[in-house]
C-alpha cells in the first residue's frame, strides 16, 4: 500500500511530463536539430503509456500491472534510444558547425544539452515509475500470495479436518474393535473363572458333604453311646429307686409289724384294764363287799423314748390300707 501511495502522488508529474514530451519534444527537435534519425513511434508509446497508466488507475488489476510495467520498460529503451541519438546529433553537431557562429553554436549547445538533460530527467522519472510499479507488482504479488496462502492454508484445513475425520473414524473403528476383542477375552475369562470357580465350590461342597457324613456318623455314634449310657443311667437309676422301694417296703413293714405288735400289746392291757374298772365297778356297786383283786401287772408310765417311737411310727404310717 506504501508504493501504491507512493506511485499516486508521482503520477501526476509524471503524467504531465510524458505529455509534454509526447506533445511539444518531436516539433521542438524538429525546428532546432538537423535530420537525424528520429523515434517516431515515441510520442505514440508515450500517449499509450500515459492511456495505459490512466487505465490501470481506473481499474486495478495485476494483468493491467504487468501490462503497465511492460509498456514503461519499452517507453524506458526508447527514451534511451531518444538519449543516444541526441547525444549522437550534439557529437555531430560539434564535429560539423565548428566554423558557425559561436553564439548559434553554443545556444545549439545549450539548447541541445537542455533537451538531453531533460530527456534524462525524463529516464529517471520513468525509471523511477517503473521501480515503484514494480514494487506494487511485489505487493500486490505479495497481497495474492498471501490470498493463495489463506487459500491454500483453508484447503489444507479442510483436507487435514477431512483427514483428522477419517483418522477418527479409523480410530473409532479400531477401538470399537479393541474393546470387542478386549470384551470377548474378559469374558472367556470370567467364563473360564466362572467354571474354575464352581468346580471348587463342587469340590467344596463334596468335601463338605463328606465331612457332614462323617460328623453324622460321629453323632450317631456319640448319640448311641449317649442313649446308652442314658440307658445304663436310667437302669441304675431304676434299681437304685427299686432298691430304695424295697427298703422302704422292708421298713415300713418292719414298722407295720411293730406298730401290730404294740397295738396288740395296747389292746391287751387296755382290755385287762376294762376288766379291772369292771371289777371296781361291781365291788363299788357291792358296798364295798368285794375287794377287787390286785393287778397282776401294774401300770407303767411311758417313757419319753416310747412316745418319740410311737410319734415317728404315727408320721411313717402311710394312708390308707397298707398291705402286708
């Protein structure tokens, strides 16, 4: 954008001098200079140029660029052509009118070195055009390739979006496929595991079967030798509750005897006393008339051992009749 500004600030006096070369210059060279051999065609490439400058000015595109700066290098060899013939024509004009008037001559000169010093400062400016055309040509290449670099740098996002896509994809696919396989042996293995781990449990649970027989059959055998020995205890219990029957029975008819025994014994002296209180009875009746007779055995009292027999012989005494 610098040689474009550049470029448009120099172009209306460059502009302006190509048109005063192309207008005023051929007439000019004419009327002052002898015949020589004269370009022609230079006004007509400088009017084409200044048309084509105006023209690329209008519409700026690179082919008018290149267009312009083809035109300014051929207007540039033909101002140097321009140059070397005048300075042709002053070597000419200085080896031929040696003999002329000094004024004529030197005004020839001056007239002469004007027009080449003007045709030089012409060059330059043209030069000068074309150094900055071609600037802008560099930056309007450069500003393209900058284009064609985003251009570019776009279509290789795109392809590399379109590659990164398919990388996925691809990726995806091998994943999917890793953890299907991944999948596929863990099951075997759980499955294999599985298997190993009811084989154990199966192992297990014989073992454990067997060993419940076993404990089974101990029990039995502890439950035998238990009801056994339940069996010993119960017999002995039952003969040691026999036997204490059997003494109780002995002893309470050794009690029974001897309670007969006193009870007879009782009954006895109780029947010789009713016949004594009798026999008082009918001597009392008699006045006195009769004595009765002597006991012949008298009564005795108790002990305290008698009684303690007879009230533990009373408690012992089981109810009801008592078989003999």
């Amino acid at each position: 954008m610098r040689a474009r500004g550049g470029m448009a600030s120099l172009m209306p006096s460059l502009l302006l001098a190509m048109l005063l070369a192309a207008a005023a210059w051929p007439a000019a060279a004419a009327s002052l200079l002898p015949p020589v051999a004269w370009p022609e065609a230079a006004a007509a490439g400088a009017t084409k140029a200044v048309g084509n400058v105006v023209g690329f000015f209008k519409r700026p595109s690179r082919q008018s660029l290149r267009q312009y700066i083809e035109e300014l290098e051929e207007r540039l060899v033909e101002l140097e052509v321009t140059r070397d013939a005048l300075l042709e024509n002053v070597r000419q004009m200085r080896g031929t009118q040696r003999n002329a008037a000094t004024t004529n001559r030197d005004q020839a000169l001056e007239i002469q070195q004007l027009r080449a010093d003007y045709m030089e400062k012409q060059r330059k400016a043209v030069q000068k055009a074309v150094q900055n055309a071609r600037k802008e040509q560099k930056e309007i290449d450069r500003v393209g390739f900058e284009a064609e670099k985003a251009e570019a740098l776009r279509e290789l996002e795109e392809r590399l979006l379109e590659a990164k896509k398919k990388a996925m994809e691809e990726l995806e696919e091998e994943l999917e496929a890793v953890h299907r396989q991944r999948m596929e042996a863990m099951k075997a293995k759980f499955v294999k595991a599985l298997e190993e781990a009811e084989a154990k449990l199966e192992a297990t649970l014989l073992k454990a079967e067997k060993e419940k027989e076993a404990m089974l059959k101990a029990s039995d055998t502890e439950q035998a030798k238990s009801r056994k020995s339940l069996q010993k205890a119960e017999a002995e219990k039952e003969a040691a509750l026999n036997a204490s029957d059997t003494a109780r029975a002995k002893e309470r008819k050794a009690l029974v005897t001897a309670f007969t025994a006193k009870e007879r014994s009782l009954k006895e002296r109780i029947a010789k006393l009713d016949k004594e209180i009798l026999q008082l009875k009918v001597a009392a009746e008699q006045g006195g008339r009769a004595m009765p007779s002597t006991p012949s055995t008298p009564l005795r009292k108790p002990t305290s051992g008698a009684i303690a027999g007879a009230t533990a012989a009373s408690r012992a005494w089981p109810t009801g009749n008592v078989s003999k």
